[in-house]
C-alpha cells in the first residue's frame, strides 16, 4: 500500500468453464484451471511483495467461481467467503454500496461477466455503458480512497496469456 488512506480491489473472471445448466453449477474446465493456477502463481507473487494485512477474499456463489477462489486461496493462504451479490446479472450499484460498508483494506472478489466489466467501468468512469471486456481469469487492480462511482483507478489489467 501507498499508504493508510488508499484501498486496493482486486477483481477476477472465474477460469473457462464448460457448457451446462444449471448455469449456477457450470465448472471450470482443464484450461480454465490452467488459467486460473497462472494467475493465482502471478497473484500470490505480487502480493507477497506488499506489506499490510492479507486480502480477504470472496467469491459468487457460482461454482466456476468457488471453483477459482478455491485455487486463490491455496496460492494465498487465505480463506474464501461467499458473497451472493457479485453473480452475473447483479448491479454494480449494489457492489458498490457493499464495498463503502467494508473496512478491509485489501479485497479480491472473484465474479463473472458481466458484472466485472459493469463494476469495472462504473468504478472507474463512474458509470457503465457498455462494461471493460475480461478474459476468462482476467485480473483487474484498482486502487481508491473510497469505493464509489467515480473514484478508483486502474491500476493493472492482466489475463493469463501475458503470464506464459
């Protein structure tokens, strides 16, 4: 961290998950676990080389996306929490105002799109038109001192093909 007064999000696209329904019970294929042990590896790094606290870490309910977190979560050695908001077709809105209730410096949330792109783009530009494109495991940092429309920064976008 910068210092005290700026936070840091990551937020991440589940790995590639085959074809099925339910949607909600869709899993992670072979690549998408690849694509997922690339990040988490990238992750893990980056991360050890900050100082402050861990990231909490939290993750859909979906199970491509408990699938994910589960892999970041032995590459972090941190535990995984569900959060029911951050499905596909939530608001960005409503991640938002969770976000302004957390006091947790450092947060991960593992979704799906279109909601990273929406939350993305409505972070940032304070508004979302049509929402920022992820890959599958595509991994965006933003840093803010506060979490509202508007008012954070990207600060590095990265998927796994930039990690081979």
């Amino acid at each position: 961290m910068n210092d005290s007064s700026t936070q840091q999000l990551w937020l991440m696209r589940h790995g590639e998950a085959g074809p099925g329904r339910p949607d909600e019970q869709r899993t992670l294929t072979p690549l998408g676990e690849q694509e997922v042990a690339k990040v988490g590896a990238w992750l893990a790094t980056h991360i050890a080389a900050q100082t402050g606290a861990p990231p909490r870490l939290l993750a859909s309910p979906y199970r491509r996306a408990q699938q994910t977190a589960a892999r970041l979560s032995e590459a972090l050695s941190v535990p995984v929490e569900t959060l029911p908001l951050i499905t596909p077709d939530d608001a960005p809105e409503a991640v938002i105002d969770w976000l302004l209730e957390q006091s947790d410096e450092r947060l991960i949330l593992v979704s799906h799109m279109p909601l990273v792109g929406e939350l993305a783009e409505t972070l940032v530009d304070g508004r979302s038109a049509r929402g920022v494109g992820f890959p599958t495991a595509g991994l965006a940092e933003f840093t803010a001192p506060v979490w509202a429309k508007g008012c954070a920064q990207l600060t590095r976008f990265l998927h796994p093909g930039q990690l081979d």
